[in-house]
C-alpha cells in the first residue's frame, strides 16, 4: 500500500516538489507540471500528461528525445484544462504543439479545452491520442490508452527532436498509435494515499485479463496461470490484434511492470515471451522490461508491440535521456561471438579413481547416509525456514534442500560407477556446495570435501579412528571457515560435542555403529539447548555481532542429520 | 507477493535466462553469472554478486563504467565459490581482479574460496567487503551491506574504467566503503517465489527500524511515522555515524526503494529530505531517488550518504552504462536561471465587475448553495469513490471534495466583496474545474461558468426564467463537452429531467424555490434509476464503449447536490 505522505489530498503536488527538486538541472517546475529545459534549437513542442500515480509516466518522461513537457494531475485524475494550458504555453518554443494522452473522458475533455485556447492564442496545437489497450473495447479508436503511451510519446519526441515540423510530430504520433497494440493483466489492486483499503480486489489466486491501470474493469477474472501459461497469453491475444496493414514483423517491445510485479519476474516472464515471438516470426528491437508506466502499489503487468517501419524504428531506436528513461547507443560495446565462452569451474575428473572393496563399500554406506539425510530434510524443510526467518533470511530450508539433492545425485551415479568412499564424499561436498549456495552451502560442502580427503579409495579396510579422523576434518572445516566457537550458536554447538562423543566411545572400543548413535543423541540434546535460546533472538535485537554459520537453524539442521544417520545405524 | 515463475527452486536460474536474452547485445551468460562484452582497453574487473531478488542489484549492475561481471545465487542466498570463480576467470582481463559484495558469513566465505582459487591461479585478487547498514552493529567492520554496495561498486567500476591498476581501484573500494553510511526501514515483507507467506512481518501500522533487505533484525518496531517525521529519523540517523574524517559536506546521495515504496513516494519523501541535508550543511551531489538495491517485494525504503572527496566524487559523477543504471552527463543542457517562469493560466479579473443590489443578492444564495453542496458532498465522498470504484478509478469522491472546495472559497470571498451573481458562478466553475481536474471537474467547473455567463451582474431584478436559463446553460456545457445523452448512464441521465421540471413548473407559474425542490426530487428518482442498473456494470464488463463523463456515480452527485439545494430552498 501506498505509506509515504503528508496530506493524501496533496500528494500529487508533494511528490511533484521532491521530483522538481531531484531534477533541477534538467528541468523546471511550472504551474501545472513541469517543462524540459532547452537542450537544443527550436522543437515542436510534446506536451504529455494525465493523473499521477504512474511514473516514470508521465513526469519521469520529460527530456531532451522524448516529451518536452509533462502536465501532471492529481492522483488517477486528468489534470485540469488550465494546468494543460500553463505547461503548453511554457513548453511553447515557437514551432507549434503536440498534446497526447491515453483516451479518458476526462484527459480528451481538459486537453481539449486547452488545445482551443492555445490555438486562440495563435499556438497551432494538435493532439494524438492514445488508443493502445486492446481489453478495453473492440473499436481501436474507443481503446483506453495504457502502457502504448510510452511507444508513441517515444517517437513524437525522438521526431521532434531532430527538428522536424509539427504536421511531421502529429503524423508519425498517429502512426506509432496505430502500431501499437498493449494487454494487461493485474494480480493485485493498488491503495491510494490515505486510503486503508486497495482501490480495488483481484480475487485471491487470480488475474484480471485487460484490467485498466486504474482497476477499470477488464474482460475477465482468471485463476492464476504460470508464468509460461501467461507468455502465451499475453502474445496471442496481442499477435490476435495486430494492425490489418503492419509494414514488417519487426516490433519494438514493452513489457511493463505496474509496481509490484518485480523485475526478476518480468525477466523471467521474457524468457518465456522471448522464444514465442520468435517462432511467430517477429524480431524484436530493443525491448524494454521495466517498470515503464505504473499504477501505484498494483501486481501485474502489460505487453506492448509496436510494429516497425523504417520510420518508427528509427525513432524508437533514438537515444533519450529522461528522469526515468534513459537510451543511448551502448558506447564501444561490439559482438564478438568468438568470444571464449565461460566454462564450469568444477574441474575434478569426472570418473572415480580405482577403489578398494573396502572403499567401495563405505562408499555404499556414505551415499546411503546422504540418502537418510535427504528425506529428512525434505521432511524439515519448512521448519529450517521458519527458525532461520527469526534471525537470518529464512533460506536455510531451500538451501539444505538444493544442496541435499545435488549431494545424492553425485553420490547415487558415484556408487554405480564403482567410486570409492573419499572421491564419492569429495564430490558430494563439491556438488553441494555448487547447487546451495550460501552460507550453509559453504559450510556443508567444504565439510564433506574435508571428511572425503581423510579417507582414500584404496584401502584393504577402515579402521572406526578413520571414522572419527572423517569426523574430525568435517569439524575442523567447518570452524576454520565460519570461525565460530562453541556457544556461538551455530551447528558448531552440535557437532563439537557429537565428535567428542564419538571419538570417547572408539577409543573405549564400541563399534562404529553405537557409537555413532550415542554421538547423534548428544548433538540432538547439545541442537535443543541451542534451540531454546531461540526466543531471545527476538525481532528488536540487532544482529548478532558474530554472523557466523546460521544461527540456531544449522544446529538443528545438523541434529536432524545426525539423528537420522543414528536411526541408520541401528539397521 | 511474487507471483510469476516456473520452478520455485529455478527461479534465480530462470529468471537470468530472461535477463541474458533481454541484454544480449552488451554482456553474455557465462557459468554463476554474467560478464561484460569487453567495450574498451584491458581493465582490472570488478565482480560484484550475491543472491537474486536484489534487483537491479546485482546482474543489473554490469557494463561499462560499473561492473565487469556479477556472481548470480539463488534468491536472497550466496553464489557458490565454484560460480564466483566461474565468473571472474571469465571477466579477468589479465589486470587482476576484485571481488566485491555486501558482509554477509556466506558471501564472505565463498567469495573468499574463490580469491583462494584464482590466487592459486596467478591471478591476482582482491575482496572489498561492503558495511554500510548503520543499523546491524556498532563496529564499522562487522555491519551489514545493503544499498551501500551500489556507491562502492560504481566508484570502483568508475575508476578501473579509467584503465588504473589494481592497488588503485582496492583502495578506492575501500575509501568508498569507509564513507558510506546507511540507514533503511521496513514497512513490509516480501515473498519468496512459491512461498504463501512473507519471510517476515511487520506489525500493522509500524515500520522495522534498520530491518536488513532479506528481513534480519533491525533496532526495533516503530509506529509508522509521517512522511515528514521519517525524513528527520532517516537524516539525523545517517550523519549522526558520519565518519570521523569526512573530507567535506559534499555527499553522494542514495534514496533506495525496496520493491513496493514507489517512486512518487520516494520522491515525496526526498522533498522532506533535501531541505533537512541543505539544513545540516551538506551538498548534495548526484542524488538516485529510485528502486537501487530491492528486496523482491518488500515495502521500505533507504538512505546512502558518501561523503565525497575529490576522488570518490569524481568516480561517482563519472557516467556508467547497464542494464539498470545509465548515468550520462545531461547532454546540451544548460542551466538558464533567466528563463520565463510558467505563469498561471487562469488570468480573470482579480476584483469583480460592478453590480447591482439584486445581482449581490442571487450572488449570496449561490454561494450558499455551494456551502449546502459542500456539506453534502464532503458527507458522501466515501460513497461517491465507491460507485466509481465500480467502473472507473474511484476518484470521484476526491475530485468532487476539491473542486467544491475550491469553488466555495472562490465565492466566500466573491461575497465579501460585493459581487455579483455571473462573477462568482464563472469564477467557481473556474477554480472547480482547477483544483479537481479529471472528467468531473471539467464538467462542473464549465457548467458552473455557463450558468454564470447567461447571467449578468448589472440587472436591476432577476425572473424565474432567467434561473431556468442558467440551468439550462449548465445542462448544455455538459452535454457538449461529454458528449452523452440520456441512457448512457451519466449525471445527464438526471440533469435533463431536472431541467424540464424545472422550466416546466416555471411555465406554470410556480415560484422558483417550488419548482426547483419539484426538479429536485425528479433528479432524485432519475438518479436511483440509474444507480439501480450499477450491478449490471459488475468487473467481468468490458469498458463501455462510450466512456463520457463517470457513469452512474455522477447522476447520484448530481442527485445528492440538487437534494441539498432542495432543502435549502425551503429555508
């Protein structure tokens, strides 16, 4: 929701204050909105606006290569005919007037009535009206005007620029409009300042199809589909829609963000959308994934086209440089796909080396080990989460999982291939460490790769002080790289204990296997009493000075571990 | 919440497909991440990197002037050692390396594995670690990094592009890092790709004092303050940990949203923030007021100040190009404090004409009806925003408030001045249409300027035709600039039988104050004609075809305005 204000019925103009200040050296506040600062000779004057609330539009699109001013209203709502009137006459520069908009009553009304004043005055004034949103009626020229703003603003800006006239802006205006087709979908309303509930509902687990930046109404609720789904149905209904006489297939492309759809999402929606506009034959010219026209604190987002001749290209391609939009031809930067490639850093040899029946066999016991710890922590994962949110960022869970599965996918391919105990536990500790990442990644991989170089694949037999020599350089990577001690917190506070013990019962004489178990039952006692001190990890105390390991979440991590391999061991 | 993915646990992967892909032309995907096309002489590369859902923080930071390449991890969690080397043998350009990310246990650890690596390799490396987070501990060495590793990473990118060694850009990190300082705040949390919940909460109605960006803990839950109080919390804190040996009060500024605090809203909070740093003595130089280092979809915001030197200012004013960041000197902009300054468009008569004693008098029943008007729409505002909510954007409650206040302050004064009837109506109409905008204020405001125009000031008496004139100059300016006629749901639906009511009654004889309450309670019924038919409007509707004026909600403003002044009449 929207939190940041003073007086909600003034936020338009509050927000224009701070933005005004910001820019200052590009750009001047004047009644109404704000006006480019000259950046060259005389130029057709495009003058852009409606409500606030959707920056960069329209504000954040003021500058030399796009808009030359920008009239700026209050929240959703068109400005006034007069604010239009003040930031046309200050943008003014002799060469005549471009207003454009996205078609709302309200903005062809307030225009309007300032496009006759001007021309009263003796401006020549014209207007271009955007008519992009395909959801929103079946007669192009009845269609809202939504994120296509921004592909025809682009070329009326980049055109004028260049110090064409204004029946050259007003034309090549009209013909980015007609080339321009946008679909928008919301997931999530957005809250006007001071409001204390959203303009509007998505219902849970659905998106609006063609819902408007305002939360018009849409053409229909659907249950939310995956974002492959999605790509599909953003392209066809947009491909569906293309203009009868489109000069190519060349297309400049926006997919929108409208606030809280975030950017990786967006990215990873491309990667979708990428490929089916390809086998539908379209190249794409300069795609822009960003947030380009927004709708406050609304989920959802938007895909535009524009289909390209050599003219609209060539403006659509035209450096800008605005508050919010910057283009400029990548300087120095050439292809060169003779490049060497980047090539996998994990270089061991990919088959095991010769191996003892000794070694082989505890290499069946180690990756049955893995297996055990596996399902526990499967079975743990959300509980991993939930105690690292308390004091770290709640990605313990995940990541032991990820690391978990890569371990016993090396490890099972390892065991059928013959490999021994050492390379299986050395690749093991490598493939975790790859796939999980983190810190528990680190820890968790460099500890098996320790416990793998102990040991060697050619033995005739494993002595129980191997296991516990295994055991030892676990530990001792572990402390070397997180550098914690015992009461730090950390798994440290299981697993010092867990090798004491185990090393006490070998040296007493008790097999491998009970001692093993009675380690395990001291390392799930020490991980409880590390456990209990949870709650003074409460949300109001600064982060703990020693970010070592994961606090707390790797001690339980390892109690689960260790108990499962205890369960093991009794079979 | 994050709604768009394939894989929960492939999103950091999936998503860097769509931004490979998307960028193409600039960088390539190697192995962990992503490396900068060589775009000028072998220079020492600067790697930065750390989890995904930071955005454009990390991968997002790449190109020439800022990074040469960027370790990519899965969301909110390190890269593996294996990817960090991975990245940065394929960025070394055979000047060394530094690696560069914020003080987090796993980052340290991998990234410091990974310098072991390379070292091994002859490839000289440096790690410059980013503590800027003011808020995750007293020693300046054990803090946090968080929008912080933007100021370090750019003077570092800035100043290996100006082809340096590798000792310079490790102590310019480092210099970067030792003057930076900041302060952020949490309104919300976000939520992991496939997660049903946030990773973390904050109370309702409060904000996470110094909460890190994956939801660590801060210093403690604070009541949500003003925009203006968070201002000075933000401010006071920051320069309060200034270091001890800033070199001046010039100071790089970050202004850094999280992920749902949007632009406008930054932008309204900077303008609390530039006076309070101008207050304090400081310069401000190059300020970002924009979405630098997010945190998928948290609700909060940052603070950065570096305070400058002559060679961290010039490094930081140096232009840059990526994918989410382009800084380029303003091209043929010149700052012309001698320009024109914008003049208000509304230029009227400041003093009223002339007029007579009957003309004073309909002037103060007019604006006692704007006063009877005001109270009613001020009432009914929530209910108002509600109907248009239906099929609009709900705005019309707001916009009518501000333009009936705008226009009884126009008349309040009118009165007290002595003016007469045409005056104050054309002036309302005026400042209504002014002060709302959008489509109600275009039309009240013009209607309201109507009446007045076909009414004169100078008349000696006043007939019920003249006011049944004036009602119906009002009917015939919202005809014309919206277009509508009755049927199509709009405010006309109960203006025109309230029009032929009234001249109806008058033609009979009957006094004005009769016949407008008999108009009144025509308009009423109509207007309930028309909200009767809003079900229909329900969100599944597509747009209707002819979107003139704002269906439905308008008759019953109408409805609710001509009741008042039916009261009043009574009186």
């Amino acid at each position: 929701m929207t939190r940041l204000f003073g007086d909600p019925a003034e936020f338009a103009e509050d927000q224009l204050a701070g933005f005004v200040d910001l820019y200052r050296d590009r750009l001047r506040g004047v009644p109404g909105g704000v006006v480019a600062l000259p950046s060259g000779p005389p130029q057709v004057a495009v003058i852009v606006g409606g409500g606030s609330g959707h920056y960069p539009a329209f504000a954040g699109l003021v500058g030399p290569g796009f808009a030359t001013g920008a009239v700026v209203g209050n929240i959703f709502t068109s400005p006034s005919a007069a604010r239009v009137y003040s930031v046309a006459k200050a943008a003014h520069q002799g060469r005549g007037v471009v207003l454009s908009f996205g078609n709302y009553a309200g903005d062809t009304m307030n225009f309007g009535i300032a496009a006759e004043r001007l021309r009263k005055e003796g401006i020549d004034t014209r207007i271009v009206i955007v008519t992009d949103d395909i959801a929103s009626a079946a007669e192009e020229q009845l269609r809202r005007g939504i994120a296509g703003d921004f592909t025809v603003f682009k070329v009326m800006g980049a055109a004028a620029a260049t110090g064409v006239n204004l029946d050259e802006v007003e034309r090549l205006g009209r013909a980015a409009n007609a080339a321009t087709r946008t679909l928008g979908v919301a997931f999530s309303g957005c809250t006007m300042p001071g409001a204390h509930e959203p303009l509007f509902d998505v219902p849970a687990g659905h998106l609006g199809l063609g819902l408007g930046i305002h939360g018009e109404p849409g053409i229909r609720d659907e249950p939310m589909p995956t974002a492959a789904d999605l790509a599909h149905t953003l392209v066809n209904s947009v491909l569906a829609e293309a203009p009868a006489h489109a000069a190519s297939k060349r297309v400049a492309v926006i997919l929108n963000g409208l606030g809280t759809t975030k950017y990786e999402e967006l990215f990873l929606l491309w990667s979708h959308i990428a490929p089916l506009l390809r086998e539908a034959g379209h190249t794409t010219v300069d795609v822009e994934v960003d947030e380009i026209v927004t709708s406050l604190d609304m989920g959802g987002c938007s895909l535009t086209l524009m289909w390209l001749d050599d003219e609209l290209e060539t403006h659509w391609r035209a450096d800008a440089y605005t508050p919010g939009y910057r283009k400029q031809k990548a300087p120095l930067v050439s292809i060169d796909t003779t490049l060497e490639q980047g090539h996998s850093a994990v270089e061991v040899a990919a088959v095991a080396p010769d191996s003892s029946a000794a070694g082989r066999k505890l290499a069946g016991l180690a990756s049955r080990g893995l297996l055990t710890m596996q399902s526990s922590l499967h079975e743990h994962e959300q509980r991993l989460g939930d105690i690292d949110a308390i004091a770290g960022d709640g990605d313990h869970g995940r990541g032991m999982v990820k690391g978990i599965d890569a371990a016993v996918a090396v490890s099972t391919t390892a065991c059928s291939n013959a490999a021994g105990v050492a390379w299986l536990l050395q690749r093991s500790g490598q493939a975790w460490a790859e796939e999980a990442g983190g810190t528990s990644g680190v820890l968790w991989g460099a500890a098996l790769e320790a416990a793998g170089m102990v040991l060697t694949d050619d033995r005739d037999r494993y002595l129980p002080s191997d296991i516990v020599a295994g055991a030892e350089a676990f530990l001792e990577a572990i402390v070397d790289l997180g550098g914690a001690t015992i009461g730090d917190k950390t798994m440290v506070d299981a697993l010092i204990p867990f090798v004491d013990e185990l090393r006490a019962r070998v040296a007493t004489g008790a097999s491998v296997q009970s001692a093993w178990r009675a380690a395990s039952v001291v390392a799930t006692v020490a991980a409880a009493d590390t456990a209990a001190l949870t709650p003074k990890l409460g949300r109001a105390r600064p982060l703990a000075a020693k970010s070592v390991g994961t606090p707390d979440a790797g001690a339980t991590s390892l109690a689960l571990l260790v108990t499962a391999l205890g369960a093991m061991s009794h079979s």
